[in-house]
C-alpha cells in the first residue's frame, strides 16, 4: 500500500519533484561534440526534468546512440541511474566499469575519461555543480 502523500500526486507536497522515466514525450535532440568524439557518431537526447539553485542543480532523462566520446566533468558532480542498455565508464587512471539497466553510480566533480556506450543507453540523472 502506498503512501497517501505519494498517491495523490504533486499536489500533496509542493516541494516533491516526481522525475518521470517514462512517457517523456520530446526531448531535446543534439549530437556529441566533434571535439569529444573518439569513435560512432553519438546522438543524445535530454529531458531535463527539474533545474533549481539559479541552473546548478539539474535533473532528468538522457539517452545516448553507441559511440566512444571523452567525459570532462570540470566542476559538475553527477549521480547517474540506467535505465536501459550498456555503458562502459574508463577513467584516465585506468579504472573501468560496466554500467546496464539498474546500476547506478557517482561521476566526481573532475572527473575525466571515456563514456563508451555499446548499446543506447538511457539513465536517470542528478547534476550539481
């Protein structure tokens, strides 16, 4: 049985955000940036969901098509949960891991490496910065 607060949707509590996964709707199309591509011709889509603290803190749906690209984090901090299909994250220190549907991790502001997605991949994302 769920909670009533939650039943009854955003009305009950103004200061919940729900973050959809699904029935998105459009979302805004770009391609990876040629600087920052490695292999593939990567395509995205984003459905940003919430944006608070004047654009530091950002959250939604981003999907990617295959491809090898370089990740810069700069200053960003991003937690990220799959949604669906398969990531491989490989750190300039030579850690690699392999991310699919139900995984989740943390990017560290400063993080640098590669982002291989070898199936399109969908996750759930919380960005500060």
């Amino acid at each position: 049985r769920g909670h009533p607060a939650a039943e009854s949707g955003d009305r009950a509590m103004a200061t919940l955000k729900t973050l959809r996964t699904r029935e998105l709707g459009d979302g805004k199309v770009s391609v990876a940036a040629p600087e920052i591509v490695i292999d593939g011709r990567p395509t995205y889509t984003t459905w940003l969901q919430d944006e608070s603290q004047g654009g530091k803190v950002r959250t939604g749906v981003w999907e990617a098509t295959p491809g090898l690209t370089k990740s810069a984090k700069g200053g960003k901090f991003e937690f990220c949960h799959i949604l669906s299909g398969v990531l491989v994250v490989t750190g300039d220190d030579g850690q690699t891991a392999t991310y699919r549907a139900g995984d989740a991790f943390l990017s560290p502001a400063g993080f640098t490496g590669t982002w291989d997605v070898v199936e399109t991949v969908r996750k759930q994302f919380a960005f500060y910065e």
